[in-house]
C-alpha cells in the first residue's frame, strides 16, 4: 500500500476493531443465553445459537490485524492463511446460517402442521450439511487460488487471485434468496391475517432481515466493487470500510433478539444475572389467539 492508504487504514482500523470487540462480546452473551435456556431449544434458537458462534469466529480475525497500527505489516500468505482460516470459515458459515434460519422460519409459518412432524435432528443435521458444503467450496478457492507471496493479512486476505470474487459473489448470491425468502414470507403470512402473533413474526423477519441479510450483502456488494474500481495497493483500507457494514449488523443481533423475544430477554437476564421482571412475556396474548398460534410464535421467536 502506498503512504495515502496505510493512513486510511490506520484510521478505519480502530473503528473496525472496536466494532469487532462489541461484537464478540455480544454473540459470545447470545450464545451462552442459547446454551444455558432450556426454553430455547426449537430448531431456529438452535440456530440462531449456531449462527453466535460462527459471528464470533469472523469477528477474531479483525484483532489479528492490530500491528498495522505500529508498521507496515506485510506477512507471508501462508502464514496469514492460516490465521485467518477460522474467521473466512466463520464468515462463510454466517451466511449460509442466515439463510437457514429463514427456511426454518418460513417452514414454521407456512406449513406449521407439517412442520410439527419434522424430525428436528435430521431437519438440523441437514442444515449444518449445507452449512459444510459451503465451507467445503471456501476451502477450495482458499487452496486452488493460493499464490505465495507477501500481504497484508486482512479478512479476505486468504482469498488470491479471482476466488475473492468467486466467494464474495457466492455469498452475494446467498444473501439474495434469503431476502427473497424473508420478504416473501412475509408477504404470504402477511396475507393471512394480522392477528398479534404474527405483528411479532413481521417485526422479526423486518429486523433480522434489515439488520443481518441487509448488512451482509452491502458489504459483499463493496468488495466487489473493489475489484473493479479500486487499485489493489489500496484495497485493503477499503475492505476495512466494507466490513464496517456486516460488523456493525453482528454486533447489534443480540440486541435485535433481546428488544423482539421476551424468551431472549429473560435468558440473557438470568444469563447476567440481571432481575427478571414477571410482566416481561411474549405470552401476553389476547384471548383471541389461539393455543397453537402461540406454539407457533414460541417456536419461532
């Protein structure tokens, strides 16, 4: 990188890291919240426990890069490589996550008789299978675009040649039907009625898909463009302000999850060993709405 860029990047840096901090502290409370609840056990908390954990994974490879605040901290692409092979694999796993709490939900929503009689450890198992193939493909470009040679050891770092365009397009892809899911879904039980159990399902697939889907994909989106509008000795500080956007989105999930579900609440609350308030119930439904409407809205919230 020339003078001009390593100024940016020392600049953004430390905006970046921060956002990566918060958002490690946050998904790490999400997480344990999911272990320690045993009212969270449905499909989609489960989930929503997995999607934590790889959040936390991506987030580690932002505090890899603090030397660039004191040199210019160029390092072998092998070594680099294998630091940040945990954080791409975070970040691959997070969005193929994404995408599959948003089939589980649309599967709860839309066919909730059928949904009942799933088996939920083979409806997990074949999420987390698509999880590992889309790591499996990251791993591919990782190996078969691998180049030596000196770099700045960044998040897409690892990614030589065409295959950052590759993984970056694939995840755009990923992103899209799972906006194109949520907004559908949305739509259709929209449709249905507007009873208050579903006012919180539309409150939920807005947020989550404002705040995750929305983030991932403008990042992904800047990225690319870099590649094409961006000369590389000054792509590295623009990847920083890229990834800005998907950290800012992870950082703030466990808060989206705590303001939209009493459930998260309360086991956040116990969690931190917080008071938990009686009157804070996602059961608090009028007696217009059904028994199965709220073993509904339980299982998906």
């Amino acid at each position: 990188m020339d003078a001009f860029a390593w100024k940016i990047a020392r600049s953004v840096y430390p905006v970046l890291a921060s956002v990566a901090v918060v958002g490690l502290c946050l998904n790490s409370i999400l997480l344990l919240a999911t272990i320690c609840s045993k009212n969270l056990r449905s499909a989609t908390n489960i989930l929503i426990g997995f999607c934590a954990f790889f959040d936390i994974m991506h987030e580690t490879g932002y505090l890899i890069q603090f030397p660039i605040l004191f040199s210019d901290y160029y390092i072998d692409s092998f070594y680099c490589s294998i630091m940040q092979f945990l954080p791409a694999m975070g970040r691959a796993a997070g969005a193929v996550c994404v995408l599959c709490t948003g089939i589980d939900r649309t599967l709860c929503l839309l066919v909730s008789i059928a949904y009942k009689k799933m088996n939920k450890t083979y409806l997990l198992l074949c999420h987390l299978l698509s999880i590992g193939l889309f790591c499996g493909w990251t791993v591919y470009l990782m190996v078969a675009y691998w180049a030596s040679k000196k770099q700045i050891c960044s998040m897409p770092a690892p990614f030589h040649g065409d295959s950052l365009g590759l993984w970056s397009n694939s995840i755009t892809v990923i992103n899209i039907f799972s906006a194109l899911l949520y907004f559908v879904t949305w739509q259709v039980v929209k449709s249905r009625g507007v009873s208050l159990y579903q006012k919180k399902i539309f409150k939920s697939i807005a947020v989550v898909m404002t705040v995750e889907v929305t983030g991932w994909f403008i990042s992904s989106m800047l990225i690319n463009l870099s590649k094409v509008y961006v000369v590389p000795e000054r792509r590295p500080p623009f990847h920083y302000v890229a990834c800005l956007f998907v950290n800012s989105g992870i950082a703030v999930k466990t808060l989206v999850y705590y303001w939209i579900s009493s459930e998260y609440r309360r086991a956040i609350r116990n969690l931190l060993g917080l008071p938990v308030s009686n009157s804070i119930s996602d059961s608090a439904i009028d007696e217009s709405t059904n028994v199965s409407d709220i073993t509904v809205l339980k299982s998906i919230i």
